[in-house]
C-alpha cells in the first residue's frame, strides 16, 4: 500500500490504457458513427424519414427521404430539427447506404415504412433537438404561404421558426392557467357592434370584422378585452402590431385586464433566448395569447380562436426577406385554415380592408358619427393660397395659423409637430418659382446638409455659383425641411420651452404632459401623457406627391395616426395640416371619414384594373433575365405584361433600399396582371420558370416579389 501511495504514476496509465482497451473490445460492432452511421441498423418501425431541408432555393423546393438509424429511432419524431448530409451523388453508396455531402440542418415533417424513391438512401447524421417545433399546423400554413408568393417551404420556415436556444429548451415552461373570466365590454361600448362582437368570441363564435378604431389611447385595451373574451371560450388568440413600442402598449393593456401570466410577447427587443422561451411556451400550451412584431404572424396558438392585426398599412408588417408575406394576408390565411375569428384593426383604413368589408367577407365595426366627432380633434387647412397671401409663410416655413395653434396650444400641454423628413435640410429649390436645384452635371438633388456648402447629392460636386435656370435667382429655400432644422426653428421662435425630437435614429415611447414641443417624422410620434394639445403636420404637398399608388392612402395614414393623439375637440385639440385642402385625403382628414376615401379609392382602383382588385407581382433584374424568364413563363392566358421599365442606378456607396439592383448595375421591373382566381396560377407560373432557370443556370439574378407594395 505504501509503495502504491508514493508512486501512484507507474500504475495508473497502464491500468487506464487497459480500461479503455477493454471497454472498445465490448463495444457493439458495428458502432454507429453520428455523421455517416456506417453499417448502422436501421428503425424496426417507420425507418424512412421525410425531411425538408434548409435550402431555401425553388428547385429544391420539395421533400427528402432518409433512413433512420435504430439509435435514433425514439428520437427522430416528426417535427424536431435534424441534421442530415446533403448533395450526395448516387455513386457515392457504401454498404447499400449514400454518403458524402455537406451536413445541413432540417426539419422531420413525417415518418414511413416506404420511400418513393427507388435508390439508396443517406442515414440521417443527428437530431438535433428532441423538441418538437414543427407541427402539422405550422407545416400547413407555411405550405400555403410558400405557394401564394412563389417562395419555397424552407425560407417559409426560417421567418416561422426561431433560432434554436438550448438552454429555453431545457427550462420547463409554466403550467397553463385556467380560462379567465368574460371581461366586461369597456369602451367597445363607443361603437355600435362592439359588444355584440366580444359576446361572440367568448360563446366561441368566429366573427370577422374590419374595426375603424376611434382616436384616442383606448385601441389597447380594447383588442386586450377581444383577446380576454376569446381565451375565457377556451381558445387561444394571436395579436400582430407593426412595431416594438405598440407591442409594448397591447402587452400592459393584456397584463392590466388578464393579469400576469397568460399571455407572451413576441419581439426582436426580448433577445434570441428569452424570445424562444416565449415561443416555446406557446408551442407547449402553456400560454394561449400571444402579441408580437412581424414574426409573430406564425406563433402556433393552440386551439387558434382569433387572430387580430393592428394598422394593417404600416411598411413594418411587410416582411423583407423571401419570400417577403404580409402579415395581414398571412393572418386571413390562417383564419380560412383554422376557422378563426379575425379582427383588422387600425385609425386608417386600407384599400385592402375595404375590399374584404365591400366582398362581403368580414363586417365593419364602426363608431358613430356622433361618437367621431367627441372623440377627433378639430382639423384646419392651410393651402397653398393661404401660403402666398400669409408674410409669416413667405418669411419662414410656418404659416400665421401654425403659430397661433402652437402658442395656444403649449398654454395647456405639448405640441407634436409632424414633419415628412429626418435631417436638416434633405432638399432645396429655388425661393422665387419653387424650381428644385439640380446639378449642373448629373442633374442630381443639391444638398447643405448640417449647414455645409452646397453640393450634389448624387455626385458630390460643390455648386457654390448655383443659379437658378428657369427665373435666374441665386437665393434657395428648403423645399422639405427635416426633422432637426424644423426643431432648431421652433426652438428660436420659443425659447423658454423645451424642444424633443423622434426619428430613426432616437425614437420616443411617451413625453410627458407638460408644455413641450415635440418634432418628429412620421410613425415615431410618441404617446403625450393626457394626449397632445395641438399637432401641425407640415409639408403635406411632400407626402401626397410621391410616385406610388399609395401616395395618397398612405398620407391620410400618417395624418390620421397622428392626429389620433390629440385630445378631442371638445377638450381643445386642434391639428392643423399644411396642404391644399381640395384633394381628396386632405377633404377625408377634415371630415375624419378614412373609411369613405379608402372605398373611393377601391373603386378607381377597380375601374383600373389596380391591386387589390386584381393579383400583381413584379420581376425585377438585368433586362435580359427579366425577358428570358417572363417568355420562358406559362403565364395563365389572363395574364398582362406591364412594362419593362428601367429602374433608378444605385451609387456605389449610396444608400440602398431592400430590393434595390446591385450598386451600378442598370436593372429593369416587368408587372404582370392577372384577374381575382389566377393569382394563384401567376404565382405557380413565375416559380416554376424560375426554378427551371435555376437548375440549368445554378443561378438566376432575377426577384419575383408577389403583390409588392410599391408599384409606382
């Protein structure tokens, strides 16, 4: 003993080389490798798995079968995410098994006894994760969507499925809590179907409505009460909101009427685990409301009862990888699937709300006009005439009734000022005739911006000597005026009160109710405590002069959100927009009636053939890619063809938008048009044209993007 006790180093390493020796020989042979599983039996029962794998290109949009080896039979259960070797060639097949390739991961959709295809099959390498995320529900909705934008299930699947968090798997999620009680009507009471919709969720029913919320904070709550109403049926309900800051709103208005502990948050904003653990928690059942950004469109719900979607035109719903879904499309489809209830809430309405009201498809849920005018603020105009005839407008940016409003209203509370631009001075034109300044080489935008020389936005060429071509003059103005500059007036004309801006880069939550002014580009206005006492909404001309078909629904959008959060005209609130008070969206404004210009809007849209009245999607890329693949295409015989046209060069080293052609490369955009019942043929004809380009090409610049959301 002793001698062993001194010299513990001369017996150790035989006896452990002799250990591990044996424990080899009594291994089982042969043993099973995790990457290519060698000689490894197969599954008594079901030893072929279907598996959909990460490969998001379209002509390798399909199913792939692999064997399953016996040591990973219990684990490989359909829907858990897998690792498998693809782009192995058939002759690289050892012992009757294919190997080679690269490890990808996937999905397990389904277990069988057969496999359709006749050669041999690769094992798979691993599982990743006995958890299973992928159900037959989930599976189903992102078939569906992959179809309608021409996309393929895996890109579906990467938007459906977040990022694996090893520890949130491992963390049991809490018990489900039990049905809550029906929670009264609330201020659903304002509007004249409101609580006979809330008394449908809650004895089970599956009501669609399209809900032209009245102004004011109470939109919150009130989708909170429709979530409460659907959980005490016994089912599970699902909210989608555009951004972080109105998720923020739903989830204290669900905590303050549900309580704690029934509902989850989906948002970017949470982190990648605490945002897994969340959606696991609803994958599990353990919660049955969820209320999320963009992503959250496919949070699987157990027992999915309603589905509800907050400012449906907002850009954020629009998801901008591939196959870039809408949430508000994905929504309807999941309340055709599921057999929901669905709820399209916003202050506006869209040319796509008012479709689904006038087909008949869902009903409007609507407050009166009484109800309307307690509830909006007082709206006046200041149109161009006004302009030229006020010495304040002609001295500086502001019109005599802006000032009047701001001064009147800073007596009572803070004063939003709504303005189309970030920055200093993003534009200039000529101070006599309004002519824009152009450069004298490239004919790009002149720029001063922060007060520097000035200079062209395109090429950067200093234009100190700039006159103007049309009148001579040599003196320039801001033709829109960004955020900082406008804030740096307002400061000078009222210095003894505080000034805050909110824009990309710094956007405010709420401000406090004190006398304040608050400047800010348009959807980052932030919530006043007690609601604004005035807004100015400047540059009208800007925003309703913009080359989209949406100029003018997506104006009266921003004005409306706005405007929704000053205090009601029988408190004082007063919005005072700068433009020509004959157009349409500035008359819907005035009259607070965003329903009846979205239904004008439907029906010149109708009249020209415009979406959505008809199914739309654009092929972007070279010119000679666009024409190979739309001839190549088995367009359905309704089919129209608009265009090409060229698209706008984009600068090496200037700014880029997603979907814009590679910085100096000259790409053009063909539309094609199809009649309501071909949308789905279009989609089919355009995938399957690409995906064949694809296989004999590798590669295929080309961008098909379904109902895109600028057309021009």
């Amino acid at each position: 003993m002793s001698s062993e006790k001194e010299n513990p180093g001369e017996t150790a390493e035989p006896e452990q080389l002799a250990l591990i020796r044996e424990t080899v020989r009594q291994a089982k042979v042969p043993r099973a490798k995790p990457r290519t599983w060698r000689g490894a039996a197969l599954a008594k029962e079901l030893p072929v798995a279907r598996v959909v794998v990460n490969k998001g290109s379209l002509h390798l949009d399909q199913f792939f079968d692999y064997a399953v080896p016996e040591e990973l039979d219990e684990a490989a259960q359909p829907g858990v995410r897998v690792r498998v070797r693809f782009g192995a060639g058939a002759h690289q097949v050892k012992n009757g098994r294919r190997e080679g390739g690269r490890l990808i991961d996937g999905f397990l959709v389904e277990r069988r006894a057969t496999s359709d295809y006749s050669g041999p099959l690769a094992a798979l390498a691993d599982v990743v994760s006995p958890e299973p995320v992928l159900g037959p529900d989930l599976l189903g909705l992102a078939r569906a969507v992959a179809d309608r934008y021409a996309g393929s299930l895996a890109d579906v699947l990467q938007l459906a499925v977040p990022p694996r968090s090893a520890r949130a798997e491992g963390r049991p999620s809490p018990e489900p809590l039990p049905p809550p009680a029906v929670p009264e009507p609330g201020s659903w009471a304002r509007y004249e179907r409101g609580p006979a919709f809330l008394d449908s969720l809650a004895r089970g029913g599956t009501p669609r409505a399209v809900w032209n919320a009245l102004p004011g904070p109470h939109w919150a709550e009130e989708i909170a009460r429709a979530v409460g109403a659907t959980l005490a049926s016994g089912r599970g309900a699902l909210v989608v909101v555009p951004d972080g800051r109105a998720a923020g709103r739903v989830d204290a208005a669900l905590t303050s009427v549900l309580g704690e502990g029934r509902h989850a948050l989906l948002t970017a904003d949470a982190g990648p685990e605490k945002r897994y653990a969340q959606w696991l928690a609803v994958r599990r059942g353990a919660v049955r409301a969820v209320v999320g950004t963009r992503a959250a469109m496919f949070a699987p719900v157990r027992d999915l009862g309603l589905v509800v979607i907050w400012d449906d035109g907002d850009g954020s719903h629009s998801e901008p990888h591939a196959p870039q879904p809408h949430a508000r499309e994905v929504l309807l489809l999941r309340a055709a699937h599921d057999r929901c209830a669905f709820l399209l809430g916003g202050t506006g309405c869209t040319v796509e709300a008012a479709q689904l009201v006038e087909s008949g498809w869902a009903k409007a849920l609507l407050a009166g006009r009484e109800q309307v005018r307690r509830a909006a603020p007082l709206i006046r105009t200041v149109g161009d005439g006004e302009l030229a005839r006020d010495e304040a407008a002609r001295a500086a940016r502001l019109p005599s009734l802006a000032w009047q409003t701001v001064r009147e209203g800073l007596k009572t509370g803070p004063v939003l000022v709504q303005v189309p631009r970030r920055g200093y001075v993003p534009r200039l034109a000529c101070e006599r005739c309004r002519t824009p300044a152009r450069c004298r080489h490239c004919a790009g935008p002149l720029e001063a911006p922060e007060q520097q020389e000035l200079h062209c936005g395109w090429c950067g060429r200093g234009a100190s000597d700039w006159h103007c071509a049309e009148c001579g003059s040599t003196r320039l103005r801001a033709q829109v005026v960004g955020a900082r500059r406008t804030a740096e007036e307002l400061g000078r004309a009222f210095p003894a009160v505080p000034v805050r801006t909110s824009g990309r880069d710094h956007i405010l939550d709420t401000v406090p109710g004190r006398p304040a002014l608050v400047v800010c580009t348009p959807g980052a206005e932030p919530v006043a405590e007690g609601g604004y006492a005035a807004a100015l909404l400047l540059d009208g001309w800007a925003m309703l002069g913009r080359p989209d078909l949406r100029a003018g629904e997506e104006a009266l959008r921003r004005w409306i959100d706005a405007a929704s959060l000053v205090r009601g005209q029988p408190e004082g609130g007063t919005v005072v927009v700068v433009a020509e008070p004959t157009l349409r969206p500035v008359q819907a404004l005035v009259r607070w009636d965003p329903v009846g210009h979205a239904q004008r809007e439907l029906a010149e849209r109708a009249e020209l053939g415009f979406p959505p009245v008809s199914r739309m999607a654009a092929v972007t890329g070279p010119p000679e890619a666009v024409e190979g693949l739309l001839a190549s295409a088995g367009l359905p015989a309704d089919a129209e063809v608009l265009g090409p046209v060229p698209l706008p060069v984009v600068r090496p080293g200037g700014p880029r938008r997603p979907g814009d052609p590679p910085p100096g490369e000259q790409w053009e955009r063909a539309l094609v048009r199809v009649p309501p019942g071909s949308g789905a043929a279009l989609a089919t004809a355009l995938k399957q044209a690409r995906a064949a380009r694809m296989t004999r090409g590798g590669g295929d610049p080309v961008r098909i993007r379904v109902d895109p959301p600028d057309i021009g």
